[in-house]
C-alpha cells in the first residue's frame, strides 16, 4: 500500500513539473513578442501568430534628390505645402516621416491621416469589418512609413490612445487642426472642389498641414479638388506649390519607364 501512495505522489510531482514547465516555456514565448518589430495579428489558422514589420530605421530623414530636399524644406518652413506629382517621387514618404520626427521629438502632439475613399471600382462598405479596419487599408502604405520611423510597438500604442489618427476624409467636417497637429492628406486627386474646401477650412493657427496627390490620376469624375485648390492658392502667403517630375521618381527606374509609357504627352 505504501509502494502504491508513494507511485502516486511521484506521478503527480512529474506532472506539476511537465505543466510548470509548459506554462513557463508560455511565459517565454509571450515575452519574446514584445519586440518592436513583431507585430501580433489575426489568422484563422494556429500557426499563423505574428508578422515582422521592417525594423525602426535609427537615421534621419534625407533627402534622396534635389526635389525632395526643397519639399522638405517647404514642409518644415510653411503651413500648407502642397506636393504635386507622380508615383515613386517620395510624396507621402517624406511627409510621413517628417510627422512622424515631429511626434517624437514633441513639437506635435497628433498625426492626423486623411484621404478619400475612393477606389477604382471599389466601395468601403463592401470591405469586410468596422470603419477602422475598413480605412486602415487605405492607409497600410502610411502605417509602414511610420513603423520604420517610430517602431511598430510605438505606432500601435499612438494608434490605441489618439496620438495618431486615421479617419475617412468625410469625417473631418467639423474639426479644427491646432498648432499641436500634423495633417496629411493624401490622394488629394480624388477629392472634389467642396471636399478640399471643408478639408482647407479646418486649418487652425500655426498648423501643419500637407496635401499630396496626382493630378493626373484622378479617379471621379469631373472637376477633382486638388486642381481647384492649386490654382485659387497659388501665390498665398504660407502655402507652397512643389512639384514633382518624372525624372524625381525614386522607386525603381522600372517604375518611371512604366509612366512614361502609360502617360505620352499629347502630341501637338
């Protein structure tokens, strides 16, 4: 009988230390996730937990081209900076990152985000999920600039408690932009002239605030708002007109070929 208890108390204390030591192998997985570049998202499948996003770049912004460096410079010395071309120029990169240098060195308090919601043959209510997970990939090319500029860890936490924001741009009627914000609104080329209005009328004092887009590449019909806005504040005190060309595209030579050939200037 003795021989038996003591079988059993052994089984029982090989069992505790077979749990003991899943709960802190557990444990360990838990604390390895709490690295800035592993970001936790939602699979279906178990074995799916995680995606690595770039890691935080430590160096500065700079510039990779002349046109940059006067759009930076435009950015840091104007209220209203409008950046003006096509794809693979550093548009949204360069305002993206320069948001992001202000927030963390606290001249800003808020990044506000900003585009409308339109898509070639697309609709945000056929999009799967809330108005935030509707939006947010309207955004992602955004989330990414930032996650290599603040850390992804960093972005989820300014997302959670309002130091970053990303809303439709139908949702800014109402708001006023104070000194503490940075505003970027981006594919300006698909607004109207009465969105860029309201959107324009929101600029409260010692803003910042910049407007990129394509004019180009507008994808409504009709007048688009980035046009109309150009040409009625051409020439405003605080507000900078840069454009971008073709030969300060900086994605890939691939990509300013490709434009080239989609975009042949008329012939005359």
């Amino acid at each position: 009988m003795a021989k038996k208890t003591h079988a059993r108390r052994s089984a029982n204390h090989h069992s505790y230390d077979d749990t003991s030591f899943s709960s802190s192998r557990h444990k360990s997985r838990r604390n390895q996730r709490t690295d800035d570049n592993i970001v936790e998202i939602k699979s279906r499948s178990q074995q799916v937990e995680t995606a690595y996003s770039p890691p935080r770049s430590p160096q500065p912004l700079r510039a990779k081209t002349k046109s940059q460096q006067q759009y930076i410079q435009a950015i840091n010395t104007h209220m209203l900076t409008f950046g003006i071309g096509p794809a693979g120029t550093g548009k949204s990169y360069c305002a993206g990152a320069l948001a992001a240098e202000a927030l963390e060195s606290g001249r800003i308090e808020r990044i506000i985000l900003t585009r409308p919601a339109v898509e070639s043959g697309e609709n945000l209510g056929f999009l799967p999920g809330d108005l935030d997970q509707k939006f947010s990939v309207y955004i992602d090319a955004f989330r990414d600039i930032l996650n290599e500029r603040l850390g992804a860890g960093t972005v989820d936490y300014c997302l959670r408690h309002g130091r970053i924001v990303a809303a439709p741009l139908a949702f800014m009627r109402g708001k006023t932009f104070n000194s503490k914000t940075f505003v970027i609104l981006d594919e300006a080329q698909n607004t109207t002239p009465a969105q860029m209005k309201m959107f324009l009328t929101r600029i409260g004092e010692d803003c910042k605030v910049v407007i990129n887009g394509d004019i180009q590449q507008s994808d409504i019909r009709g007048p688009n708002g980035l046009a109309d806005a150009v040409e009625r504040l051409r020439g405003l005190p605080n507000v900078y007109l840069h454009e971008f060309e073709r030969d300060d595209i900086v994605r890939s030579g691939l990509v300013r070929d490709i434009i080239d050939r989609y975009e042949v200037p008329d012939e005359i």
